[in-house]
C-alpha cells in the first residue's frame, strides 16, 4: 500500500501517493528526485526521492543549520569589537580583553 498524499491532492486520495514524477500522463508534479550527498560520505551522490514539501522542510532546516555558524562569528566578533572599545575607552583593561579572548579561544578550539 502507498503512503498517503501529503497534500491531499484529491488525484491521489484513494490510490496515495504514486512515488514517481510526472512523465505528462501519470505521476504527481510535486514529486522530486534530485541528486544530494550521501550521509556517510559527502563526496559520494545518491538519488533522493520525495515530495517537494518535504524537499522544503530539508532545504529549509539545511539552511538554518549554515546560518548559526554565521551567526556564532558574528556575535563573536561583535563581543570582542565591543570589549576593544571598552579598552580603547579606558573602561576595561587590556588584561582583562586578554582574558576573555584567551578563554574564547579555548572554547572554539575544543569545540572544533
């Protein structure tokens, strides 16, 4: 039995979902098969077959997940820009920066 269709077409209501691209005749237009990277091995392609709203939560959570690195250096730069204007200002003292750099590297490092 084929699973149901995820976006109710009508089309598909009783038979589910046909799993296969439109070839003009039969198939569902949403259906998607592209090649992405393997889990296990990045540099190998396998072929990914699914509905294109499923394609969208995958592209959609991919992207989130390269944003927060981009976000992590962004935040720290703007600590560390801050801190330096502090110490420019006379209001924290280069050892004190020098700290806080120190301890932020330690904590990337071990991360990475």
């Amino acid at each position: 039995m084929k699973p149901p269709c995820i976006r109710a077409l009508p089309q598909f209501k009783k038979s589910g979902c046909p799993e296969r691209p439109w070839d003009g005749q039969q198939g569902c237009t949403a259906w998607k098969e592209m090649s992405v990277a393997s889990k296990g091995n990045p540099k190998q392609r396998e072929i990914k077959k699914q509905c294109i709203d499923l394609w969208q939560f995958e592209f959609a959570w991919a992207t989130l997940g390269s944003l927060e690195g981009v976000q992590i250096a962004t935040e720290g730069n703007r600590n560390m820009t801050a801190m330096l204007s502090l110490v420019g200002a006379g209001r924290m003292k280069p050892e004190q920066l020098s700290d806080v750099a120190e301890r932020t590297l330690k904590l990337t490092n071990n991360e990475g």
